[in-house]
C-alpha cells in the first residue's frame, strides 16, 4: 500500500512542526510555499494528495482549511480519518 502524500501549503511553521515527527508519521509530507508550476505538477502526479492550507478560497480535491490554532494531535486525526477513508 502506498503512503498518502501531504501537502503543506502556505504554512511553514507546521511544516517544521511535522517534520520532527517525520519518523512516526505514516504518510508522506511535502511543503509548497505558493501554487506555480512544480505545485500543479505536483498534483497532476498525485491527485489524491491531501492538502493542508489556510485558505478556504482555493479549492482542491481533498483538503483541510487550517485558519487558527489547532492541537497537532486534532490534526493528525484528522490526517488519519482520511488516511483510513483513502
């Protein structure tokens, strides 16, 4: 079985957060600072990437707004009931 991919988008601090976990983690992270053409490349390749950004105006297949604070461990969570849906 593959490892879902996820995707960081426009929030470098949770990035950095994740990645100490990296090792515990049962999916694959990647970050992306802005939507050009390695981002949409990206996604043409793994469309089924899940998504992680603070903006609720672009629209993807699979995401999850994150606007505020939010306990690393309700994210994950929220990563895994995807994860177990996927």
């Amino acid at each position: 079985m593959n490892k879902l991919n996820v995707v960081i988008f426009n929030i470098p601090a949770l990035y950095e957060i994740l990645l100490e976990f990296k090792s515990e983690l049962n999916f694959n992270l990647f970050d992306f600072k802005e939507k050009n053409e390695k981002f949409n490349l990206f996604l043409k390749n793994n469309p089924n990437s899940l998504i992680i950004s603070p903006d609720e105006k672009i629209k993807f297949k699979n995401h999850i707004v994150y606007k505020k604070a939010i306990k690393i461990k309700s994210l994950l969570q929220q990563i895994n009931i995807y994860l177990s849906k996927s």
